[in-house]
C-alpha cells in the first residue's frame, strides 16, 4: 500500500469515527422518543413526519429552522472556545441575554442611521458579552470561584437583571398589550435584513463567516495552539512559555463575543425586540453546548449540529401543532443525546489506537 | 413592617423551610465529592423526584408513597449518573447537564400530558385537594410564643433533614465504611491497592445519598405548600453544589453553608412586601452564592499564607 493510499484510509476513518458516535447517539435517543410517543396514544410515524416537515419540509419552515440557528451556532462557538481551552465555563447564557438585551436597546433608542445602529448595536452586545465572560474569568482567576458555579449564577443574575430592566426601566413605551413585557420595537432600517425573501437574516450568514473565522483562528495560529495546547495540559502550555492569566482573559473574550453577538442576532434579525424571558426559555445556549459535544468541539461540524437541533425544536413545534404530543419531547431528546454522547458507545478505529500505543510503549522500552 | 421579636420568628421559620431542602441536597453532594463523584445533577434530579412526589400524591393519596417514590426516584437518576460517570467513564459535566435538560424537558413534558398546563398545578387538582406532609407540633414547643412561630409548618422531613446532617457524618467519620470512601476520595488507585473495590463503592454510596434529594423533592412540592410549578427547583442543585464547595464536603459544615444560603433565599421572599422590585430580590441568592464563595477562597488563600 503507497503512503497515500494509507493516509486516504486514515482520514475516512477518522470521519466515520467521529459521525458514527453523533448517528448511534441520535438514533437511541429518537428511539427512546419513539417509545414515549407511543406510550402517549400517538402515532410514531405520524408525530415524527410533522416533525420532520415542520423543520425541513418547505421553504418557509426550513427558514424558520436556519434562522433558529443562528444563536445556537455563536452559542455552540462560544462552548467551544472555551472547553477547548480547558474552561469549562456555561456562562453563554447570560451572555446572550445580556447581548441581545443591550443590542435592542440600541437599536431601539440611538438616533443614527439604520446601517450604523446595526453595527454600534452588534458592537455593543460583542462588548457586554465580553465584559459578562470577563467577570466569570476574573471570578475564577482572582478568587479561585469555579468556572461552573460562577457562569451558572451569573446566569440567572443576567436574567434577572434583564427581566427588571425590561419591566420597569425601558419598557415598550407604545406598545398595544400592556401586559407585553418587552422593550420598544426596532425600526426597519435598523432590523438585520433577510438574505432570501424568508425569514433567515444576514445574522445567519454572520455566524457562518464566524465559523470560519473560527476555524482558522484555531487551525493556523498560534493563539489557537496556544489555546488548544492550554486546554490539554495546562502545565505543558505553561512550560512552553505560554501566559496562562492572558490566555484565560484573551479566550473568555472571545467566548463572550461569540455568545453576545449570537444575543444580538436573535434580537436583531428574529424578535426585533427584547422580550422578558426571551433567551432563557428557549435554551439557545444550552443547544450550542450539545452541538459543540455532538461535533466534538469541531467549529463546522458545530454549525451543522446547532441546524439539526434547531430543526428539532421548530420540527417539536409543528409537532405540538398537529399531535397531542408537547414540544419538551424534544429536550428529552436533547438530553439524551448528550447523555449519550457523554461516553464513547462505539470507536471504529480502536484498533488504530491499540497498535499506535504498542509501538510508543516499544520504542520506549 | 415593624422589627419585632414575632417578625423575626417568621423570617427564622422561613429561612429553616427554605434550609432543609437546601441541606438535603447538600449531603448528597458532600458524599459525592467524597468519593470524587463530581455531581451536577443535583438539579435535575430534585427536579424530577419533586415531580413524582407530587405526580404519586396525586394518583394514589398516600403520602408514604409519595416520599417512598419519590426517594426511589432520586436514587435511580443518581445511580444512572455514578454509572455513566464511573462504569463508562463519561464527562461527569457532561452526563450532569445532559441530566438536566432531559429532567426540564421531561417534568414539564408530563405535566402538559397530566395535567394539561405548562405552569403550576396547586393542591387544587381537578381530582380533588391535594394534602402535603403532616405539619408537626412538638408539645413543649407549641406553647412558648416565639419558639412556637420559628417551629411553625415543620414536616417531619425538615427535622430529619438535620438528623440526617449528624447521621451523614457519623458515616462518614466514624465508621470503617466511611474511612474507605474517604480513602477513594484522596487517592484512588491507593485505596484499590488495599483491596476496596473503588467503583461499586462509588456507585453504592453515591446511589444512597441520592435519597436525600428525593426526600428534599418531597419538601419541595408536598413541604410547607403543596404545588408543583415548572422549574421549581431554581437552581437550588447549583447552590448545593456551592454550599458543598464551602463546606468541603463536611457535612457538618454543610448545616453552617446550607443555612448561609437558605437565609438569603428567604430574605429574598421576606422582602418581596417592601417597596424592592421582585427581579432585583431574586437575585440575592445567586449574587451571595458568588460573593461567598469569593470571600471564603479569599480567607482560606489568607491562612494557607499565614501557616506557610
């Protein structure tokens, strides 16, 4: 066999590897739905054919599920960004709620041009997402709080603090419904267009140049190996010369950007508004993290797993619309899947690994 | 709003309901990183045995059924996470969150399948009042005026939850159980070479402890109100977790860090008359979580310093 051919075989299965856990994951956990589903009176087939059409089945509902996306790919991003980097940090939350709260108001209230509120409101959420990410960073670094109970409280302090403002501070002051609690309606002019004539919004194909932003940063820098070598063996990095306090710092920017932006898309491009709750109950970062561990932290393959999970959800919305079925069957999907996903179920090239380690345990004795 | 002695029986009373489910969940994640089990499941599975406390109260109106189920419950989701955490060695972060969206979706799953809404579901169910655990009245207690008002809508599990507290610790420090567990909790491979077997003792202890967040379920949904809302855990997993993370696994200390915690959820709720926007109050707890922790690292950092 020529070297190539041999490199050739290596690659594809290294791809089947790393798609065969994700499909074996997927598959358990809609089975594992399946049952509940009939359990429930309802047929299979039939709730999941309303959900397949409801997420991919036209145009309009295939927009609907790209445009669901979009914060789930900057959430996954932001996952991504820091897991990799030995941070396992879940403040993208807050992050987001924060970025898309102050990314409509921005748009809402600055009298300036459409184009330039878009880019002083991204700006706006980038620099809040980034400053939110830099508290839990300082949090941990300062003070030793873990990364995970200070993002998963600064979560909800996020929340909150939106849900007050947009009560009582900046509420919608010509809204119709009194009891809507949300901020002011953006102007048209300052709204992220649809790229098509569907509902998806240039946010979208903002989050896709993010991805390869993303790719490249990680793959051909030194900031990226830096990180990736970081999140490996921190003490390695920090023989090889690597400033571990500006890593972190430099990273949770990074991260709070991705997820601060992905605030300001959905705001921006989907509900043109803040609403109370907005980010919270949808879960978008919490989608972004199951997509970045379904594509193994790989920044394309996180896009195309946020699409297939946004899929779920409006696809669970058509469902709860024609079945009896309620659309929380799919976040017990979701969590399957990351159950699943937790553990290795099935490894193609085991044997790989077994006589690589034979010959590095031979050549050391 | 005057300050009397009554008043501040009141907010005791609050604080010591708000504690014990708090405490409950707190041992549970004192014996888990005991034995390096890191659990942050904790959450959904309060969520999920406060459901079915509530669910088996509703169908078969026997309260000892309820806890029963309830504690079963708890112990199933813990050992399915020691099991993937340990067995199959999954990302003991991953398998806790994984934990947890799928305990969200699916409580409020069958709640829009039983009862047909996705808020709250109150004693009043269209099967009839639903009634919560018994209230005790200690003799002695009742009549002192008070004592009597901090005593006040006490379950028998509020007061097992401190007997707990003390039982916790017995196990852990004083019996030759507790000395293994401890023992995988500082070096694995060292208490495996002295012949205990690591992973079923983890997964078996892990599995009991697991209980008392079924018991702090039951608090939660059939304690001192009988209802079940979405989400009506609120974080209170991810407080434990930072009660357990002061109290370093002491469970002893987890009364002192579990009643900080407690104290600033009830001001929360004490407040909530005053002239203070509810959002902002709601944020007390989580804010102190932070702060706590902040300072208690800050101290300790302090006195390793000094001692060196």
């Amino acid at each position: 066999m020529t070297r190539e051919n041999r490199n050739w075989k290596k690659t594809l299965l290294a791809i089947a590897d790393g798609f065969s856990q994700p499909l074996v994951a997927v598959i358990i956990s809609l089975f594992l739905a399946a049952i509940v589903i009939t359990i429930c009176g309802e047929n299979v087939f039939t709730a999941y054919g309303a959900m397949l059409r409801g997420a991919f089945g036209n145009s309009f509902y295939l927009n609907d599920t790209l445009k669901r996306s979009t914060p789930i790919i900057m959430g996954g991003l932001a996952v991504r960004i820091a897991w990799r980097s030995g941070y396992e940090a879940m403040g993208g939350e807050g992050q987001m709620i924060l970025g898309a709260f102050c990314a409509a108001l921005v748009a809402y209230y600055l009298p300036v041009p459409g184009v330039v509120r878009i880019v002083l409101a991204m700006l706006a959420a980038s620099v809040v997402g980034a400053a939110y990410s830099i508290l839990s960073g300082w949090l941990y670094e300062r003070f030793q709080v873990t990364f995970i109970i200070s993002t998963l409280m600064l979560n909800y302090i996020a929340n909150y603090f939106a849900s007050y403002m947009t009560n009582y501070v900046v509420k919608d002051p010509d809204g119709l419904d009194i009891n809507a609690v949300q901020t002011g309606k953006i102007a048209v002019e300052a709204r992220l267009q649809s790229i098509f004539s569907g509902s998806v919004h240039w946010g979208f194909a903002f989050a896709l140049i993010c991805v390869a932003l993303m790719t490249f940063l990680f793959k051909k820098t030194s900031f990226g190996y830096k990180s990736r070598m970081g999140g490996l063996n921190p003490k390695f990095a920090l023989y090889g010369g690597v400033n571990p306090r500006k890593m972190l710092y430099l990273v949770m920017i990074i991260s709070g950007v991705s997820a601060g932006l992905g605030g300001a898309f959905e705001a921006l491009g989907s509900k043109y508004r803040y609403i109370d709750q907005m980010i919270f109950t949808t879960g978008y970062a919490w989608s972004g993290m199951v997509a970045a561990l379904l594509a193994n932290f790989n920044p394309i393959g996180t896009a195309v797993a946020s699409i297939l999970l946004a899929g779920l959800s409006t696809g669970g919305s058509a469902m709860q619309r024609s079945t009896i079925i309620p659309l929380e069957v799919c976040n017990m999907i979701e969590g399957i899947i990351t159950l699943l996903m937790s553990v290795r179920l099935i490894r193609i090239t085991q044997r790989g690994y077994k006589t690589k380690r034979k010959a590095k345990g031979g050549a050391r004795a | 709003m005057t300050l009397s002695a009554e008043y501040l029986a009141t907010v005791l009373n609050s604080t010591l309901r708000e504690v014990t489910p708090l405490l409950l969940v707190t041992l549970c994640a004192c014996v888990c990183s005991k034995v390096s089990v890191f659990n942050i499941a904790l959450e959904g599975t309060l969520l999920t045995s406060a459901f079915f406390a509530f669910l088996t109260q509703y169908f078969t109106r026997n309260i000892y059924l309820s806890v029963l189920v309830s504690v079963l419950v708890a112990m199933l989701i813990t050992f399915i996470m020691a099991f993937f955490i340990v067995h199959l060695n999954g990302q003991s972060m991953i398998v806790g969150m994984a934990i947890n969206t799928f305990s969200l979706g699916f409580t409020t799953f069958m709640l829009s399948m039983v009862f047909n809404t996705k808020g709250t579901v109150n004693a009043m169910t269209p099967n009839g009042l639903l009634t919560g655990l018994t209230k005790l009245s200690i003799p002695g207690l009742r009549d002192i005026p008070i004592v009597r008002t901090v005593f006040n809508n006490l379950t028998v599990i509020d007061y097992l939850a401190f007997a707990l507290a003390i039982v916790t610790y017995i196990v852990m420090y004083k019996t030759v159980i507790g000395f293994r567990l401890r023992a995988i909790g500082i070096n694995k491979s060292a208490a495996s070479s002295l012949g205990i077997r690591v992973k079923r003792y983890q997964i078996i202890s892990t599995t009991i402890s697991g209980g008392m967040i079924g018991l702090a379920g039951c608090l939660l949904t059939l304690g001192s109100v009988t209802l079940f809302t979405q989400n009506i855990s609120a974080a209170r997993g991810y407080v434990a977790l930072a009660a357990n993370n002061l109290c370093k696994g002491h469970p002893l200390g987890a009364l002192l860090s579990s009643f900080l915690f407690g104290f600033t959820k009830a001001l929360a709720s004490v407040l909530q008359n005053t002239a203070a926007k509810q959002q902002l109050l709601e944020c007390i707890p989580y804010v102190s979580t932070i702060a706590a922790m902040a300072i208690y690292n800050v101290i300790a950092r302090r006195k390793s310093k000094a001692l060196s």
